[in-house]
C-alpha cells in the first residue's frame, strides 16, 4: 500500500524544499496528497511548489498557500530567493490561500492514514490543530524537519514559529524528528552535483538553475539537503535508527527561544532520527534524479 505523504513547505528560501518536493512527487510507493506553503509570500512559493510538481508532470497535486507569519511573530518581508525561477506562465497559477483549511480537509479524507511532512515552521499544522483540536486523532504521524540537540543554537524551522512546535509535539500526534544535528551532514557529494548540472531532463535543469541561484545567494560549495532526508525517512522509514523521546521547546528566554530539549524516554510521544543509511539515501535521491 502507498505510503500517503502531504507535503508542508517553505520552498524558495533554500534549494532543499525543492529537491524535497520533487522526491515527495516521484517515490514509487508513494501517493503526494497534497502541498501546502509556509513562510513569508506564501503565494509565491505556492507557484514555485507548483512549478516542480508542473515539470515533473504532477500537475493534478493540490497545492494552497499557507500562513504567512508565526502564531506570535511578526511577519517576514523576505523574498523568496528561487522565484527567480519563475516565468510569466507560472504566475498565472493562483493558489487558493486557505492552506490550513486545505490541510484539514486533506487529514478527514484520509483518516489514519496520512503522514505530514514539516519542512519549514509548523504554523499551518499548529492552526488546524487549534481550529479542530480532534484532529490528532487522524494524522498517522508527523515527520519534522527541525529541531537540534546538541547544537547551542535554535534551529531555523522551530525558531521561526517555537509556539507552533511546542503545539505539534504537545498534541498527542505520533512525530519523528529529523534534527539539524543529522540532516547537516546530508551534503550533496560532489560527483552527485556534477550529474545534476549535466543532467537534461526538464527536472534536472531546473533543481541545477535553482540550486546555482541558491550556491551564489550563500556562497557555498553545495546544497544540504536537508528536508529530502525528512521525506526519504517519511517514505522509506527503514533507513533511520530512531529513540523514543520527548520534546520540549523554550519559549521565553530571550537567548535560548526556540530550542529544542530532547529527553530520551520510553514512553515518550515521538522518536528522535539517531543515524541515517546514508547509502540508501544517496541512492533513492540518485534513482528519482536520474532513472
């Protein structure tokens, strides 16, 4: 049986949502359900999700926009760096903007059986899960990107939105955590890279034109794919050793907001990523990029 996936992004401020998505929408054995964007200009990145799901001939994938700010935080003004990407064509897509909504629809359809994928801050999750707290009694499970635990600072998907975490590790649904302490040493190995640029498939040039946009914004030498890791681990299970814990988050000290205690427990609510087969990982990215 597919695995029922439904993606929740911030695509367009790092290449990895990218690669995330397009993993999410080729993974035999997988049914994408749905996309729903997060974070500043929640339209925009909307039609840049639209765009991938488009090139890869996913064009049937529902994708809404999200919410555009934290619970408590003011809104960001940030733009968007991959819209770059975008044509006159795309913008023509206007997503519907009631992507908490959309997402509630889409745990009702599936009773059970839907497994969330956070890629960004947890705003939209939190929101449906206030609107209908029951809710939880749906999902199958949540797998995050986010979260650190030996790290000294708060990692970016929590810190963004730290209530919305602190309501989706409180909220009785089942979550894996795949934590920046692992998914930081998911760095695209260099012949993987040069594959890609040389790649002619219609995927293949747009992830490289986003990923040069994303290597000359920050200067690095490769993209970290961190949220592919999140939803390989969602699809493919198998290739993460994960511990039970439990998961608090600060919310209130002025230098500590938004990280994450993980406190190893045999009871605890959720599971923490401990190690990766990061031979299967490579591999399963290898297989959608290049089969």
């Amino acid at each position: 049986m597919a695995v029922k996936l439904f993606v929740d992004t911030d695509i367009g401020s790092n290449v990895d949502d990218a690669f995330a998505l397009a993993l999410a929408a080729i993974l035999p054995d997988v049914e994408l359900v749905g996309v729903t964007t997060v974070g500043s200009m929640v339209a925009v990145r909307a039609q840049l999700a639209r765009k991938i799901l488009t090139t890869i001939g996913k064009r049937g994938i529902p994708v809404s926009a999200g919410c555009a700010q934290g619970l408590v935080e003011p809104p960001s003004r940030s733009i968007p760096e991959q819209s770059l990407v975008l044509d006159e064509v795309d913008k023509l897509f206007f997503p519907p903007a009631n992507g908490v909504d959309f997402l509630r629809d889409a745990v009702r359809r599936h009773p059970g059986d839907l497994v969330i994928v956070t890629l960004g801050a947890m705003t939209n999750l939190a929101l449906a899960l206030r609107a209908e707290p029951a809710l939880y009694r749906l999902i199958r499970k949540v797998v995050m990107m986010a979260g650190t635990e030996s790290s000294h600072y708060a990692e970016t998907n929590v810190r963004n939105d730290p209530e919305a975490a602190y309501i989706v590790f409180n909220s009785g649904i089942p979550f894996v955590m795949v934590p920046k302490d692992i998914t930081q040493q998911a760095i695209m190995p260099v012949d993987l890279m040069k594959r890609l640029m040389a790649g002619e498939s219609p995927l293949c040039k747009l992830l490289w034109e986003m990923t040069k946009i994303w290597l000359q914004a920050t200067g690095a030498s490769a993209p970290t794919l961190n949220d592919p890791l999140a939803v390989a681990i969602a699809a493919k299970p198998e290739l993460a050793r994960i511990e039970r814990v439990r998961v608090e988050v600060e919310l209130h000290g002025a230098h500590t907001r938004g990280h994450t205690i993980v406190i190893p427990e045999p009871t605890g609510p959720g599971w923490i990523v401990r190690s990766v087969n990061w031979e299967g990982f490579w591999s399963l990215l290898e297989n959608i990029l290049f089969a």
